[in-house]
C-alpha cells in the first residue's frame, strides 16, 4: 500500500472511531431502549476493524496496554450482553504491560471467546490475566454450559469441527492460529454443565511495560 493510500485509510478510520466513541457514551447514559442503536454502534466498530484488518494497519500507537484492551472489550460486550456478569483480575506486575502486535486480533479473539461462552449460556464471565513460567496468561473463565471432552480434542486439531448446529467451527480454530502466529497457544479446560478456562498464552518476550522499561525477568 502506498503512504498515499494508507494516510487515506487511517483518516477514514479516525473518522468513524470519533463518532463511535460519542456513541458510546450516548448509549452508557441512555435509559431507553438501545437495541438499534447498539446494532448501529457494533456494525460501525466492525467496519473499522475490517479496515485495519484489510490494509494491515495497527493501532496508531507502537504499542497497545493489555490490560486496556481486555477492558474495552468487556465494556462492549457488557453493551451487548447486559445480562452478563463479567469482571477483570489481573496481577498488579502486569497491569503496566503493553504488548507490540495488533490490538485488533487480540480484541477479535477475546471477543470470540466470550461470545461462545453466551452462546453457552455463560451468566458469569471472568477474565484473568496472570503470568506463569515465563508465558503471560489470559483466561476466559465461565459457567456455561462447557465442552465434551471429544469436542474439545476436535476443535483443536480439525479445524472447521463446531459444537454449533448452526456454526462454521473457525472461531476457535482461527483463534489458535492467532496464538501461534505470535508463539502463543490456546488451551481448553472444560467440564460439562459446569463451564470452561479458555487459556491464551502468549511468550513474555513480546510483551513490555508501558513506560518503555525492561519487560519482567
């Protein structure tokens, strides 16, 4: 893509992010119903998204604040899902790191996660991000309605398999391939009727603090 062009892009997305954001706030202070509204905020934040997707584009900022992340992703689908109960731990070490890939991936697989774990019929959805031997953890912990053992084996290793009557079965898939592209890797723990521990694991290397410092030994 030439400057030209991207310049193009990036003033495009800046333009729809400005309204998003007045809409949002719109939305948290309104006591009426949302339901259009919210269907008009999440198609303009997807199409944002696929613009960045589409033309490679990060965020403009070289690195983007994890715990930040995990955050605006929670306060949309709290928007989305209002019956859900969701909350965010993180180990006080980790709530300055900042990572250097797209944020946009991260966002799409987090959101992906928890999507599922509605459709499982999660109302409590915990996300806590750790480190443990060397890797910085993300978990998706819910109570749903959990996976089979069988399914959990065939989401991971044939991708296209769904536990879906009517799913494609790439969400899990593609966001294993996510984790891999960057060192990481997804792991499900899930017990039937009870609910699932959605772990990503991602290499410490890269990752750093937010304030440039060294990244944790």
């Amino acid at each position: 893509m030439n400057t030209e062009t991207r310049n193009q892009v990036l003033s495009l997305i800046h333009d729809l992010n400005s309204p998003l954001c007045a809409l949002r706030s719109l939305l948290q202070d309104s006591e009426r119903n949302q339901e259009l509204e919210l269907k008009a905020y999440f198609r303009f934040n997807e199409l944002s998204k696929k613009l960045r997707s589409h033309y490679q584009i990060e965020n403009y900022e070289s690195t983007s604040s994890l715990l930040d992340t995990i955050e605006d992703v929670v306060d949309l689908k709290e928007m989305e899902y209002p019956k859900v109960v969701f909350s965010i731990q993180c180990n006080p070490l980790l709530r300055d790191l900042a990572f250097v890939f797209c944020s946009t991936e991260l966002e799409r697989v987090v959101s992906n996660i928890i999507n599922n774990a509605v459709e499982a019929g999660a109302s409590q959805i915990c996300i806590k991000i750790t480190n443990q031997k060397g890797k910085i953890m993300i978990r998706v912990v819910d109570n749903g309605n959990g996976f089979f053992a069988h399914d959990i084996s065939s989401v991971q290793r044939r991708p296209g398999h769904t536990t879906k009557p009517n799913g494609s079965g790439i969400g899990l898939s593609s966001c294993k391939a996510f984790l891999k592209s960057v060192g990481g890797d997804l792991k499900i723990l899930s017990t039937p009727y009870v609910g699932s521990n959605i772990i990503l694991s991602f290499p410490q290397e890269i990752f750093e603090s937010l304030d440039f410092g060294p990244t944790l030994g």
